[in-house]
C-alpha cells in the first residue's frame, strides 16, 4: 500500500512524549505522553515507564497525570494529578499499587521537588493571603455577593496579568513543604504578592532554593528574578545572585560548595545567551560557565507539536560538572560544563533536537526526549560514555509509516554585509521534475527563539498541498551567538527584514523548481510583525498570512501583558516623548502599501498581542480597499494557540492557511 498526504486532521492522532526521568540505577525510564481527544476537544496526559527491550507500559491509570518525579532511591514516584478536581501531588510506588493523595491545597500545584533524603516534598500551590485551605468545589460558593461579583477584577499591580494564564488574581505560587506520609499538613514557607518557582534543596535538606522578584518593585520587571534561599523548616529567604542577572532554574552540589543557575544580563533585554553561572554556596560573586560556547542554555526551538520537555541543571557525583541542554545553529544537545574550565562538551550528536531529558546518579545514562524532521517525538536511553543509544518509545511509529513527508534540506546564504545564516527548504510531497510549484516563506516568532531540526506540522501539511517552504533563522534568533541576536535590539524590520529576502533569494536560486511568480509569506507573533512589514515594504508576495501579531506599538505597550518593557527598547522613551520611534517601528505606518491579499489571523484572548492589533490591521486594509483581506478570530484562546489551544481550532486555522494560499498561488489564481 503507497503512502498518504498528510492532512489537517492527522494533527489530532500525533502522540508526544516528554518530561523524562530515570530510575538511580538507569534501568527505568518514566515519561509522560500527551494525546488529543477528539470527542472532548482537549488533552490527556498519562505516565509511561519504559526500559531497553521491551514495550513500554502504561504507569498511571489517570487522564491528566503529570509531571513525574522519582524519589531519591527510586522507590516512589510523585505526580501530579487532577483527580481530585485541582492539581494536587500524588505518590505511587515504582513496585505497583494503588496511587494515593498526598496534598488537599486549595488552588492546587504546580511543581514540586524531592528532599534528598525522600522524607518531604518541596512544592509551589496557588495561594493567597489567607494560606493553606482545604481543597473544595468552586461552585460550593454559598456567599451570594462572592459568588455574582468573583469576575470582577480589581487591579492595582503592573503586572497583572499573563498569557497562557490569564488575569493574575490574589493566588501566587507559594512554597510550601510537606512530609511524604498519609494525613501529613504542609506548611507554607513563603508569602505573597510575591511569586516562586524553581525550587531545589541543599544537599543536607536545610534550605531551599527558589526564584523570585521580590521586594517593592516585585510587579514592574517579574522576569527579572534572582535566586534565593530559605531554610526548609520557615524563616526569612536571602537572595544570592545580583540583580543585574534574571536568575533561575538554581542547582546545589553534591559536596554544598556551588550553586548553579542559569540567567540573562538583564541590560540585554532579552537578547543575551541564557547562560550557565555558579556562586558560591555561602555567597559571593557568580561566574559564568561555557560563556566561550556563545551558544544559549535551554531548547530554543519553536514548533508546533511541542512534546513536554524541560531538563533541571544536574550536578555531576563529584561536583566537577553541571550538566544541561544547548541550542546551537537549530540543534539542540545535551552537555557537560566543566566547573573549573568552563569548557562545554556536547554529549549529543546529529540533527536532532533534545527537548527532554534526565540523568542516572552516575550521571552515565541518560533518559531523552528527541525531536528529528520527521519524527516529532521518541524517548531514548543514552549511554553517554559509549554512545550507544535505545529507543524506548516510539509513538507516532505507525502513523509517520504510513504519511509521505520529505526532508527539509539546510542552506546558508548571507545578506549584503551581514553574517552567514541558516534556512532550510521542504520540497512539496511527490515532485515531478520540469514541474514548478508555489512556495511560502515562513519566519519564527520571538525573535528570540529559532527554527530547529525538528518536526514542524504545519510546514509538511503545506509541502504536502504542494507547496514548498523556506524558513530561515535570521539575525535576532537564538542559537548564533550573541552578537547574531542581539543585531536587532533597537530596530526590527532592518537586518532581519534583509535577512529573510536573501533567504529567500537563495531559496530560489537553489530550487528552480519553485515558481517565483506564487510566493507566499506567514509568520506569528514577531513572524506576524515581519509579515506585516514585508507586505507593506514590497508587493513580491501574491499572498500572506498573519498570526497573533504585532501592528502598533504604541497601544502593544499598555495594552499586552509584559509589553510596557519594549519601553527599553526605544531607549527609555515613551510614545508620546518619542512617536518618530514608534511610528517607524510599527507595521500600521506602512498599511496604506499593502496590495498582498492578506488572511488576519488572531485568538481573542491573545493578552500577549492582544486582538485589537488585527482588527487595527483588518479595519485598515478593508477601509484602505488595495487588498482582498480576511480577518479569523478564534475566541477563549490566548497567543499559544497554534501549539496548545484547542484541538479542533488548531485545525480550523491549518484549513484557513490551506484555503487562502490555495486560492492566491494555485495556477489561475486571481492576480493581487
């Protein structure tokens, strides 16, 4: 039987593994494995445990088990559950049996961390001034005037709300503690306003680290954290990184000299490597580790199918490394950082990314999540002194059997004086030689993050319509090095704008087979900002598709959740002191340009880029009356919706693209 085109729809049977752990000894590897329900038009999440030669075997009964977390020696495994209605911490032995509930906290929690000895839990729960409440049903609410006015929000802080999230309200993650024991009460380390995340214990169990902006300006810079440490037992936390570093993610040493964490300058606003530091224990000055790489900390990679990944900064047994994962020119492996040089050796090899991944107590083995062009999600055991490497699970095996895909090919091209770039093309599904066929430029968001090697759903639906597509990391994107993303700190729409068309034209130049005459343009978020831009810069595209994007600075800065920091960005003036700056920055400047038939589309809960900015944009061109222009508005969806809204919306907007490239760059296609 020949393979299949991909469709729309197939995106509702892919499976993602991720969030692994491993057993001390290496011989057990936990992970969790997301799924859509189709009937439900959400998600399911359960524990797998897998081991090399055999099938992996469903862990947990329930569907929204999460986050797994083994106990020092192995012999429990916590998770955390809606069971009860809220997430709460639950504990299984590895031996089999009954899960049990550990923690009752109203508001629920988000993550947790095991002492060393295994005796108690560290955790964050949603709380508010009131402390620690027992679990209840919200619509228990027997207060008439509480229960008809519980919508009503009542703002004071800058920072009040978040995308993903929602309206921060009066319940912050706190840290709490609590014995691993039926019946046992937690108690409550931390207070708010203030919000904690990241913890991690002292090798003795006496203290606790977590990240936190504490202090009277908690609210203005939330980003901008420092780590901290508080006895585990209660009492006043003190910070230990300067507050010129955005600090998180701390690690303690095996031998309670050095704590490891990773942070930004935040000087950079936001266009620094995350790097590896270490300070010591009882205080003193960091010193960053790998900063000679120039290559970021953490997976930087965008996609669309994003399995649950994450990886903890690990200490080595003897305290001589730290290890963690790196992005490097759309890669992303796993590496060891030596303490004492700073030398960072990449332990992972290939076109691969690693977006999960755990290691053995020796530090020898270690439990992977893998994400390749063509397979987005496999859990594998690595053995990291021979190389040897086991796939343990393989979810998506039979589907990706039975689906035509090709394989993106790299290329590198550069713009007049810049530096050199990366860009891969995907051929359209079952070429023909001698044949042409249209093409659509894709440009990530952030700007800084950057296309990996990885599985792209939405780019092999198009190669399989027929389409080729080129994306690009242009400069701004992580994974180049500093000077490479920080090009375009003070002015988008210039480097990066020259870069994306040189790619282009490199695109072109290596693939004849693509039709110059129907070219597409599509991008979200920052790639909406540069959609936007092109499209009102140059009438080479016949068509274009815009998502969740910016067009207006000057209402973005009060209006989105964290956008009052572009602010920082034109040099500390706001709009009314300096419009020149952010009339030239902002798309809408250029609108009256637009001749490129342009589909807006936006999530009506976007608090990111919030849906004033496409209808600022649609109301534009449909007055203006130069392009044919549809605007789609998806409702109770925020700005990630195109990797994590709802199931059946994430398919609506996949047919949308299909549809408008379909009637613009088909042969007989309408000229713009």
């Amino acid at each position: 039987m020949g393979k299949r085109r991909l469709q729309s729809r197939d995106l509702l049977e892919f499976r993602l593994a991720g969030d692994v752990q491993i057993d001390p000894s290496g011989s057990w590897v936990y992970y969790t494995l997301n799924t859509i329900n189709k009937e439900t038009n959400d998600y399911n999440t359960s524990i797998y445990r897998a081991a090399p030669g055999g099938e992996p075997v469903r862990f947990t009964g329930g569907e929204t088990d999460q986050s797994p977390r083994l106990s020092p020696d192995g012999r429990l495994l916590a998770f955390v559950s809606k069971r009860s209605g809220q997430p709460q911490i639950w504990i299984l032995p590895t031996t089999g049996g009954e899960a049990w509930q550990l923690t009752r906290v109203q508001g629920g929690v988000r993550e947790m961390a095991w002492s060393p000895d295994g005796r108690h839990l560290a955790f964050t729960a949603m709380l508010d001034d009131r402390g620690i409440e027992p679990e209840r049903k919200e619509d228990k609410e027997e207060d008439l005037y509480r229960k008809f006015t519980k919508g009503v929000k009542v703002i004071e802080e800058l920072y009040h709300k978040l995308d993903g999230e929602g309206f921060v309200h009066e319940r912050r993650p706190q840290v709490c503690v609590v014995e691993v024991r039926p019946g046992a009460e937690p108690r409550q380390l931390t207070r708010p306003p203030y919000r904690h995340q990241d913890l991690a214990w002292s090798p003795d169990g006496r203290f606790l680290l977590f990240s936190s902006r504490r202090g009277p300006d908690y609210d203005r810079e939330p980003w901008e954290t420092q780590v901290w440490r508080i006895p585990a037992g209660g009492g006043e936390p003190e910070p230990l990184t300067p507050k010129e570093l955005a600090a998180g993610a701390p690690a303690w040493s095996p031998d309670g000299r050095w704590i490891a964490f990773v942070a930004e300058r935040v000087d950079e606003l936001g266009y620094d490597n995350p790097t590896v530091y270490v300070v010591p224990a009882e205080g003193g000055q960091p010193r960053a580790l790998g900063a000679a790489f120039d290559r970021p900390v953490g997976n930087q990679a965008i996609t669309d199918l994003p399995a649950p990944g994450g990886m903890k900064l690990t200490w080595s047994p003897d305290s001589r490394a730290v290890f963690a994962l790196y992005s490097d020119h759309g890669r992303v492996h796993l590496a060891r950082v030596a303490l004492e040089t700073g030398e960072v050796t990449l332990l992972t090899r290939g076109e691969r990314m690693v977006y999960s991944a755990a290691l053995d107590a020796a530090c020898r083995r270690a439990a992977l999540g893998v994400a390749e062009p063509l397979d987005p999600s496999r859990i594998v055991l690595a053995d990291l002194e021979s190389g040897r490497e086991d796939v343990l699970a393989a979810p998506n095996r039979d589907l990706l059997a039975a689906l035509d895909l090709t394989q993106p090919r790299r290329f590198t091209f550069r713009a007049p004086g810049g530096p050199e770039v990366d860009g891969w093309i995907l051929e359209p599904a079952g070429r023909e030689e001698g044949k042409r066929y249209p093409a659509v430029l894709e440009i990530h968001g952030g700007p800084m993050a950057m296309y990996g090697v990885g599985f792209f759903f939405e780019f092999h639906l198009l190669a399989a319509h027929g389409y080729g597509v080129i994306f690009t990391n242009p400069r701004g994107s992580l994974g180049y090095g500093h000077d490479f993303c920080a090009a375009i700190r003070d002015r988008w729409g210039d480097k990066d704008y020259a870069d994306v068309m040189a790619g282009l034209e490199e695109a072109l130049r290596l693939s004849p087979w693509i039709d110059p005459d129907r070219l597409g343009v599509a991008g979200g978020s920052y790639g909406g900002y540069m959609t936007n831009w092109i499209v009102g810069h140059t009438d080479r595209f016949k068509a274009a598709v815009t998502m969740r994007s910016v067009v207006d600075w000057s209402s973005m800065i009060g209006a989105g959740d964290v956008n009052w920091d572009v602010v920082k960005r034109a040099g500390g003036r706001w709009p009314w002191q300096d419009p020149e700056w952010y009339r030239q920055q902002s798309p809408i400047t250029y609108v009256d340009r637009i001749t490129t038939p342009l589909l807006i589309e936006h999530q009506e809960g976007d608090l990111r880029c919030p849906i004033d900015q496409g209808e600022t944009l649609f109301t534009a061109v449909k007055a203006l009356g130069k392009a044919p222009v549809r605007f789609v508005r998806y409702p109770n969806e925020f700005h990630g919706m195109s990797r994590s809204g709802k199931p059946w919306h994430r398919v609506h907007r996949l047919d949308q693209i299909l549809d408008w490239f379909g009637r613009y760059l088909r042969p007989g296609a309408p000229a713009a």
